[in-house]
C-alpha cells in the first residue's frame, strides 16, 4: 500500500486490529491497564479516564510523521 496512514490505538490492541503492510504509523500507549477492550471481555469497557488515549500527544505524533518521512 503506497499511501501512508496513522492509526490511533488506546483501549483496543493495534497487534490484533491495527493496519497491515509497512506504510502505517501506529500510535498506541501500552498502559499498565491496556488493552482494556478485548473479546475476553465483549468488547466493553468501565474506563472513565481513557488515559491511553490522553497520553498520545501531539509532539508524539509529529516525531512519528517527521521519523517517517510524512512531515517534509
């Protein structure tokens, strides 16, 4: 796939649903309480603070997109 994308993780596993082939970034915070989201558990969650998502900042993400050549 020749078209890069970024792909965001936080309650769910980017190892089971993340992108497949070598033109993706994945941004995914492996918290103590990650993932929290499995089928092991229906796919729900009783989180209220969804830090692994909060924890994702923007100069992570642009470090990634600059590392891979996105960001010129």
């Amino acid at each position: 796939n020749k078209i890069p994308s970024i792909s965001f993780f936080g309650p769910n596993t980017p190892k089971l649903y993340g992108p497949i082939g070598n033109n993706h970034i994945t941004m995914y915070k492996n918290m103590h309480c990650s993932p929290c989201i499995t089928n092991f558990n229906e796919k729900s969650t009783n989180c209220k603070h969804f830090e692994c998502l909060k924890s994702i900042q923007v100069k992570d993400v642009l470090t990634e997109l600059s590392k891979n050549n996105i960001l010129k």
